[in-house]
C-alpha cells in the first residue's frame, strides 16, 4: 500500500496566511532561491535534470531538458522568456488554481529560480480568465515581492534584473496548449503554431521561450531545498517527486490530493485518506485517468500506478491529473457527448479535422444518445475520429497542436471499451438509463 | 523584422517592403491616419475618471512589453475596457487600438475570439454554470434546469438582467457542481445555496 506518507507540494497549504509573503518568508521562504543563485546557470539546469522533473502540464516531458533546448547567448542573442502556464482549463484538472490560491510565493520562488537559469529578465504568467479570486491572490503576491526587493532591477539581492507579470487570459481552453498561449501573450487570437520551430528556440516576440506548467516551477523550491537526489528518490522510474491530482466523479470524496509515484489508481479511488470508494452498493465502470482528453479506462485496468510512464502500456496518459469516475449506472454515451462537446465548443477553427470532425462527432453522439443512431452513425463516429487522429498510439494527430487528438481519443477509447452502452442505444432506440444517465450521485439536490 | 512569422497577419504598409512594420529605429511604421485623430464622440464613452484610469491602465501595461510590441497588451487592454464600461463598445474599441498602434479590426479579432469578453451588453449578472463532465456526474445538468426554471431564461439567452450559459470547465471539479457569477466563483452548489447566492444579487 502506498499512501504518501509526508506532502511535499501540499505541506504548507493549511497553514493560516501561508499566501502571505511575511508567513512564507518566516517559514523559510526564499531561502531556496537564494541558495540556487550561488550556482551558475549551468549548475542548476544539471540539477533539475537529475532531479528528474517532468512537466506537470499534461505531456510530462522532462523539466531539465526542456530548459536544455534554449540556445546558448553566443548563439542566439535574442532575450529570454519564461512563460508560466495557469491557464487550467482541462476537463477534471483542479490543482495549479490551489496553489495560486494557497501557495503563491512557493511558484514566486520557482520563477526566481528558472529565470536565473535560464537567463530570462521576464517572466509573464498567463492564467486562465475565469480564475478571478486565484490571480488577485497571486497580483497581491507579485506586488510584494516587487516591494520586497525580491523581483525588480537586483532579484535578491543579485546583480539580475528580472521583471514578473500576470497576464489574464479571456477564457479560450486552446490557450493552455503552449505556442497558442505565446499568441496569445503576444495580444492575438490562440491559434497555435506548427512545430518545429519549437518556443525554446523561437518563441514569444520570436525570442527563445520556455513554457512550464504552474506546479512544475512550483516543485523547485523543494528540489533545492532537499536535494535533486531525495527528489528524485521520492519518484519512481523516470519520474521524480510527488503529484498533484485532481479526483471528481462519483466518488466520496472527490477533491485536490498529492499522491506518491507508485500510488495506484485503486489507491486513490478507494483509500480512506483519498475517495474513500464509491456511493454503497455502486461500483467503477469507467475512469478517465489524466483529464478528458486522455483514452478512458474500464474497471479492469485500476491497478495502474500514477507514475507518467505507467499508462503507455494502457495507451492512455497520465495527463494533467484530472481523475474523473463513473459508477455502473452511469450512460457511457452521455458522458462522451458531454467531453464530445467541449471539444467542439474550444477547437480555435484553424485545422479542419478538428474544426469539423469535432461538432461532427457531437452531432452522431446526441444522435446516438437520443435513439435515433444507427450502427453506420456508429461506424462513422469512429472513422471520423481515426481522420482526426488514428488511435493507439497516442500521437499520431492529423492536426497541427493536440486538441484534435485530445476529441478523438475519448470517442476512439470509450467505443472501443464501452461498445456495449452504444450498440444498447441503436437497438433499444432510446437510452437505457433514461432520464437518470449520470450515476449514482447526478442528481442535483 | 516581421511583427509576426505568420504570413496572413502581415498588413500593408506602404513601406518599400509589405512585410516590414517596424523601421530600424524601432518605430511603428503601421499607424493608420484615421485612427490618429480621436473620434469626436469619445468624450461621451468614459468619464473624466474613467478616461483617466483608461489612459494610466494602458500605459501600465504597455510597460510590461517590448516598445516594438504595443499590440500585445490587446487581452488586458480589452480587460481594462470591459472592468470600465462592462462589455466593449465599439466606441472603446477604436481608443484600445490607437493606443496599441493596431487597428480595429484586430481588436475585435481577438475580442470574439474569447469568449469571456463581450461585444454586446451582457445582462447585469452574466451566469456561467459548468456543465462539462465532472460537474455533471454531481448533477450539473439538473442545476441548469433548475436556474433556467427560476429566471425564466434558456441557457444561452440573455434578458436585461441576466444572461445564463453554459460554460467549460472551471477547474472546480473536485468540488463540483459550480458556477460562476460575473467572475465570482460559488461551488458545491446545492439548490439553498443556488436560492441564497440570487437572493444576494441586487
């Protein structure tokens, strides 16, 4: 059993006036940043790849040598950006808005450090829109660290200019997706950008960028505090340190936890300390492991640990830590229409599989949902999806960013695993739970 | 240098070469002659104080970027614009772009492309109810009916009052159901506490 015995993100959360700066600089606060500013450049970004950092935001890419990618000043003497990723929009991810709210300073610091490393004098963060009472907290921060002397012309004291601002984004889900987000900054439309070139190399204003999620730049206070090592340890395989996952849906107790690498997604639904299992009586059909976007699993495939690496082998992903459960009395078909939806809803219009294929699919679901679908609207929901991106394995997008993978995948993957729940619908000409399709607790009451 | 890599934003200039809007010097060579007059009815938009907070706004966040990049400044120039005057009229529209050496045009590009800014009058309270998947596993959807039945509204439809839709995702989910009103977040709804938040609204 591994339940995480010690926080390590979280640890500082309940305390009162933590997202003060005065609380958080008596409780040690800074202290890593400058202990990280006695290092060269170099040294840290060495650091941070041993630590085995991996990016938080959904593709859990290695930290380090992301970094690793900017090129040297000789080389490219443009100037540097970080770019901090608060636009949490995924569907079912509810963690980078906690620490904002709860823990402020602990990103403050983390930007100090990266910045340093990576020779950025600017960091803007992009938070999401709707996220009113998180990004005032966070304005309140920042204009404390400025009247502190932490940021401005000497960051702590060192002969380093670095200047942070918040930028709040108008509520457009592709923003999050990192050269949309760039776009964005620069004042445009989201409409991402063909890869390569990547941001590390011609980023915002055309000037080599790194775009890191809010709780990986978060982590790295902890890494300088205690060692890339013991970070490292704490992790399992490739993946260093702790996560944050958010768990909704039919569950006990739905809610933000950090869970260790290894914890298993059984742990997590049924342990006391986390979900405390399902409503008596009901139990798990489906589980969506790493936000909507990512291929859903059936009660079978539980004993996968939360570790990134871990679902390759499932063909989902371990995503953004958005957990969301659905007992055995939940309408596959709605939930998918509902995910189908959004999809439709934030795709920018700029490829057409996505811009099409997604209100198509949406269209064939409602169909199918309402028993007006036929098995050829079935088939034609999976070649639809295949168009947009073929499945397994995960990849292999027909788009120029992720979001058309990420409304093909929940089609290809629940009526690959649930088909079941659709073939029901076409026979029975209407749905099978009636006017109860969501489970043991969709009732508003 | 191109203001941008991306050959369809690029604008003519009557500069030698299309594609060039900034010289050497780091001046903007795009500034269209009709916007550089103020428009005579400006004064009727904003107050003397909300011209004044309008004017300091802008050039505070102009000083967050590159001086070869005013247009940047577009999202939280229209956020200015719409804290001031609670939705983004044309008249206001046409002040943000002469400020941001843009034009107009581009503005509303970027205004209609999100949808939390509003280029018509919303109602007084705009009401975003989440209804994607972790909301609706904990009754989102029967939320909705039961706020469309008490305002009289259809999701998506707006009367004088109020305007209710449904939005994404609001990174609520663990503590789903939510909504919003006008950006002020309420979750773990239940129907007392949905009939205690509207009562509250003035």
């Amino acid at each position: 059993m591994s339940v995480l015995t010690e926080k390590v993100m979280m640890r500082d959360w309940a305390r009162a006036g933590q997202n003060t700066l005065s609380v958080y600089k008596q409780h040690g606060g800074y202290a890593q940043a400058k202990k990280a500013l006695e290092l060269s450049p170099p040294q840290i970004i060495d650091e941070v790849k041993k630590s085995q950092l991996r990016g938080r935001g959904g593709a859990g890419f290695p930290t380090g040598l992301k970094w690793s990618f900017v090129p040297s000043i000789d080389k490219n003497p443009k100037p540097r950006y970080l770019a901090i990723n608060a636009d949490e929009s995924e569907p079912g991810t509810a963690k980078d808005r906690f620490i904002l709210e709860n823990d402020p300073h602990l990103l403050l610091e983390g930007i100090a450090i990266a910045c340093y490393a990576l020779n950025a004098h600017t960091c803007y963060i992009y938070s999401r829109g709707e996220f009113k009472y998180p990004s005032s907290v966070l304005d309140k921060a920042i204009a404390d660290a400025y009247a502190d002397g932490i940021f401005g012309k000497k960051l702590l004291g060192k002969d380093f200019e670095l200047n942070v601002y918040q930028v709040r984004g108008a509520g457009a889900y592709i923003c999050g997706e990192e050269t949309a987000l760039l776009e964005s900054l620069e004042g445009k439309k989201g409409w991402p950008r063909l890869k390569p070139p990547f941001p590390a190399v011609v980023g915002l204003f055309g000037c080599p960028t790194v775009v890191n999620n809010v709780e990986t730049i978060a982590a790295l206070p902890r890494i300088f505090e205690k060692g890339a090592q013991w970070f490292s340890d704490l992790g399992l395989g490739k993946s260093g340190g702790t996560r944050l996952v958010t768990l909704s849906g039919t569950v006990n107790q739905p809610g933000t936890y950090e869970v260790a690498m290894n914890t298993t997604m059984k742990e997590l639904i049924f342990e006391k300390e986390y979900g405390n299992g399902l409503p008596e009586g009901r139990s798990v059909k489906a589980v969506i492991p790493g936000g909507s976007s990512a291929p859903v699993l059936t009660a079978d495939e539980l004993d996968v640990k939360l570790e990134f690496d871990a679902f390759k082998p499932l063909q989902s992903m371990a995503g953004s830590g958005g957990i969301i459960v659905m007992d055995d009395t939940t309408c596959m078909v709605r939930c998918l229409w509902r995910v189908a939806r959004f999809y439709a809803e934030e795709s920018c219009g700029q490829c057409t599989p996505c811009r099409e294929g997604q209100p198509w699919m949406t269209r064939l679901l409602r169909k199918i949902e309402e028993g007006r679908g036929t098995e050829e609207d079935l088939e034609t929901l999976t070649n639809v999806a295949q168009a947009i991106a073929p499945w397994p394995p995960i990849g292999l997008g027909n788009t120029i960013c992720a979001l058309g993978d990420a409304g093909a995948l929940p089609v290809q993957s629940f009526v690959q695993k649930f088909k079941k729940d659709f073939l029901d619908h076409i026979s029975l000409k209407r749905c099978p739970y009636g006017d109860k399709p969501w489970g043991a607790l969709g009732e508003f009451r | 240098m191109y203001a941008t890599n991306r050959g369809w934003e690029r604008t003519w200039t009557g500069a030698a070469d299309p594609t060039v809007l900034i010289d050497a010097a780091g001046a903007d060579l795009y500034e269209p002659a009709a916007m550089s007059e103020p428009h005579a009815s400006s004064e009727a938009l904003f107050t003397a104080s909300e011209q004044q907070q309008f004017d300091k706004g802008i050039a505070e966040l102009l000083s967050h970027y590159p001086p070869d990049r005013k247009s940047a400044a577009m999202l939280p120039a229209l956020r200015l614009l719409q804290t001031l005057k609670g939705w983004l009229p044309p008249e206001g529209m046409k002040q943000v772009a002469q400020k941001l050496h843009t034009t107009v045009e581009k503005a509303y590009e970027v205004a209609t492309f999100y949808v939390m800014f509003h280029t018509s009058p919303p109602g007084k309270y705009t009401i975003d109810v989440c209804t994607n998947l972790s909301c609706a596993l904990r009754g989102a959807e029967g939320l909705l009916s039961y706020l469309e039945e008490k305002l009289g509204l259809r999701a998506g439809t707006k009367n004088e009052r109020y305007f209710l839709r449904e939005t994404e995702c609001l990174a609520s989910c663990g503590t789903a159901p939510c909504f919003q009103v006008n950006e002020d977040h309420h979750e773990n709804l239940t129907k007392a506490k949905v009939d205690q938040i509207l009562e509250k609204l003035a």
